[in-house]
C-alpha cells in the first residue's frame, strides 16, 4: 500500500502533536483522520478529529468499540505504551497487547 492509495479512506494516527501527519493523509485523499493522543489536540478542520487516549480506550466515552479503519499509523507512540509514563500504568505485556490489537 502506498499513500496514493489513501483516497476516501479512514485513518487513525496515534502519537501525532502537530498535524503534520494528518495533513499528510488529507492531501492524499484520505476522507477522515481521527487522532488519538495522550495531551488534549484542537484542530480547526472538518476531517480531522481528535481524541486523547482517555477517552478512546477507558471510560472517558470514547466510541472505541467496533470502529475499525482503513489504516492506521504509530507515531512513537505503541513502544511507550506500558511503561509508566504519561500517566500510563505500568504493563509488562503491553507490546503484546498492542501488536495484536
């Protein structure tokens, strides 16, 4: 897959602070970005929408369940999943976890 093939597809990117990236995917076609971050992202476009991790995956109200996407991208995010950090609890299996998700 290349990222011509983008046009009217879904795309999650996780990890991303600045749109660089959801930008990216927009301008080669993509119908939708949502954005999933641990710091609360504003963006000020119709096709990009934004949710902290939070509100994805706990019971922040996140619609999580069944959403599926077209492609998916980690920005330096999964690797840091389970260690502690940013407010993340602790997982020793969290590489696991995300790579079979």
């Amino acid at each position: 897959s290349t990222i011509g093939e983008l046009h009217g597809k879904s795309v999650a990117i996780m990890g991303s602070l600045v749109p660089w990236y959801e930008a990216v995917a927009l301008a080669h076609g993509a119908a939708h970005v949502l954005t999933i971050e641990y710091n609360e992202l504003q963006y000020n476009h119709p096709n990009i929408t934004t949710v902290t991790n939070d509100e994805w995956y706990g019971d922040g109200g996140g619609d999580s369940k069944g959403t599926t996407f077209d492609v998916v991208l980690s920005i330096s995010s999964f690797e840091h999943d389970g260690l502690g950090r940013l407010d993340s609890s602790l997982c020793f299996h969290a590489n696991f976890f995300f790579s079979d998700a």
